[in-house]
C-alpha cells in the first residue's frame, strides 16, 4: 500500500533571502528517508497557495519523514507552517 502526504498552505508563504537553499535542503532530506518515494511542490498561480504532496511506502515513512523534518538545523528550516496536513491511501496509480 503507498501513502500520501498533503500539506496545504493556505496564504502565500513569506520566503527568506536563502529560500532556494532552503528548499533544496529540504527535498534532499527527504529523499534520504527510507521509504520515500516522490514528492511535488505545487502553486496556484492566481493566489500564490501552496500544496506539498509526498509519497510514502508507509505512514511509519511518512512520520519518519516528519521527524526528520522536525529535526532539522534552524537554519535550513524555511518557516513556513501548512494550514492542514493530510493522510491520504493511493487507491490506483495511472
């Protein structure tokens, strides 16, 4: 079974100086967790919203995933905080 994660983030996001590091640091991070396996960062362009969606093997990934995250030196951290955090179970893949 694979998993998802979506993280909306309601107002456009207030960006440091350094926000491509930043990010950068963070997909690394990501993408050395066991059991990732795809992450997108997605913006609607008319109101600058964001949404985060990564894929998991499991939800002992993705709360892996989150820890790591959690965990991070404050000065990759990006300072941003989603307005929701969802689970979602993929159901099919096309």
């Amino acid at each position: 079974m694979t998993f998802a994660r979506v993280a909306t983030f309601d107002e456009a996001p207030l960006l440091h100086d350094d926000d491509e590091r930043r990010a950068r640091t963070l997909r690394e991070l990501l993408q050395s967790v066991p059991g990732f396996l795809a992450g997108y960062d997605l913006r609607e362009e008319g109101t600058g919203r964001l949404m985060s969606v990564t894929l998991w093997e499991s939800e002992a990934a993705i709360e892996a995933g989150e820890r790591a995250v959690r965990n991070r030196p404050v000065s990759d951290q990006r300072g941003i905080r989603p307005s929701r955090i969802e689970r979602w179970v993929i159901d099919t893949s096309f």
